[in-house]
C-alpha cells in the first residue's frame, strides 16, 4: 500500500491508501474485524484491496449482495466480540448467524429501494453541507 497506485486500498474508515495491484475484482461487503470500528460495514465494488482488518464478503449463487449489504448494516456483531483491549468478530462465529432472506427478486426490489433512499440521503447531506459552507461565507462577509 502506497500514496500513489491504480487501485484503491479500503481501510475501517473507508479508503485508506493505494496499490499497483488490486487483490479484488468486483463487489464485496467490507466487514472491519479488528480494533475500534469493528463491525462496521462498507460495500465496495470494482478492482481494489483490503487492509487486515477487514474481511470482504461475496454473496452465493440466489443471494442478493446489495440485500446482504443492508442486512449486515443493521446485524448485531457485539456477541460476536472477543478481546479486551484491542476488539475482534471472527468470520467462523458470525458466519454461523441467520439472516432473512426472502426470494431473489424480493431481495432484489428491497435493495434497490433502500439504495434510492441512501443516495436520496446523501444528496440531501449534500445540500446541508452547502448550505452550512454558504452561511459560513456569508456571515464572514458581514463582519469585513
């Protein structure tokens, strides 16, 4: 991993670095497994690579992975922790876990609308931000 590279290199807070060459080629869900963002879950998609911290996950054949995405956003990893002072989720004991999964294309049409949602969010966290910088410029225009 480097400052510079073709690919990026996804760390618990999202990306973190670069390298000449990707160790992934699609999508995956992100899964931090060690340290103080363990649990969090992130989707990534295309060709790029994983710090050690984090699992990637692909969904079998008949699973939606945009579904499971949404599912594991909300799932509980904390009976899953071990470790005092630095915190870990082991894949072998979440994996075991049960989550709902309704035909394909049920999970296909759930999935495509909490994606419209969260783009709808993030146009919207977008406009806030805008707004804040506009209030900021202007007040400090006042004051000149």
């Amino acid at each position: 991993m480097n400052d510079t590279g073709g690919y990026w290199v996804y760390g618990a807070n999202g990306i973190c670095g670069y390298t000449d060459s990707p160790a992934i080629n699609g999508a995956a869900i992100l899964i931090v497994k060690d340290g103080s963002g363990v649990g969090n879950v992130s989707y990534a998609m295309g060709e790029y690579s994983v710090i050690g911290t984090s699992n990637y996950l692909t969904a079998k054949n008949g699973y939606s992975l945009r579904y499971l995405y949404y599912s594991l956003m909300k799932f509980n990893f904390v009976p899953y922790k071990t470790g005092m002072a630095i915190p870990h989720i082991y894949f072998k004991d979440y994996g075991k876990a049960k989550i709902y999964c309704p035909s394909l294309e049920e999970q296909e049409r759930i999935a495509s609308n909490l994606s419209k949602i969260e783009r709808k969010i993030e146009i919207e966290r977008s406009i806030k931000d805008n707004c804040i910088m506009q209030k900021k410029y202007l007040l400090q225009q006042m004051f000149i």
